[in-house]
C-alpha cells in the first residue's frame, strides 16, 4: 500500500459524538476501539469508554481519525489547522460544508472567489476547522 495522509483530531471526551456527526454528513462507516479495550483496569483517569482511536472511512475516499485527548494532554482543535474538502462536485461540496456547519460557526460563507473557485471556511460544533474549495470546471 502507498502511503496517505489522514487527518487525526484529539477531541476533549466528546470524540464519540463527533465521529457520528461527521458520518451523519459524509456517509460511510465508523469502527471505535475504546480505552478499556486496551488498558489495564482503573488505570488513572481515563475512561474505559473513551474512544482511544476512532476511524470513519467515507464512500468518497475520506478516512478521518478521531480520539478523546488523552489526561495530559491537550485536544487540537482549532487554529492550527484546517481540514480541506475540495473537488469540483458543487452541490456534493456544498452538502458537506452546510450539514459541517450545522451547530457550528461559518467564518466564510461558501461563495464565488476572486480566483474563480467557490470556497468557505467554518468551525464545526467541535471546534475543528475545515474549508471546502470547490474547483471551476475547465
């Protein structure tokens, strides 16, 4: 197998969730291993129900990687980074970004842009940016 790039978010315990949100507007599939499943018994401060990896792989090829932060640890959501949906299906593009936006914040509406694309940006109720550029056919 060639190697890819996933994206992996650490979420703060609300991991579970999310995972269903993002299937609920991307489709596919959601495979969850839990803290339990691979730690000794009442070891410190997690939760036995914590998602330790959680992976949601979509028919449109996505694999989207997310955990509760670990105790110690910080969730990476928002400012650094940004997950990007691009392609040239507008109203698929424009379905992921609206149903991504549901209960979050849009900083960009998804609109025509100087370069010729459509693109917004938004916060999703998780605190995870994402963008969705939406190419001009050639």
């Amino acid at each position: 197998m060639a190697p890819r790039l996933s994206p992996y978010v650490n979420l703060p315990g609300t991991a579970r969730e999310a995972l269903a949100f993002y299937r609920s507007v991307l489709g596919g599939e959601v495979s969850i291993s839990t803290f339990g499943e691979f730690t000794a018994e009442g070891a410190e401060g997690l939760d036995p129900d914590g998602v330790m990896h959680g992976q949601l792989d979509t028919p449109a090829g996505f694999t989207l990687m997310v955990s509760d932060a670990m105790p110690g640890m910080s969730a990476a959501t928002g400012g650094n980074l940004a997950l990007c949906l691009s392609g040239d299906d507008l109203e698929q593009l424009r379905g992921f970004f609206t149903g991504l936006a549901e209960g979050g914040e849009v900083t960009t509406p998804l609109q025509p842009q100087v370069w010729g694309d459509q693109y917004g940006a938004l916060t999703d109720r998780f605190g995870v940016d994402w963008m969705v550029n939406v190419s001009t056919p050639a």
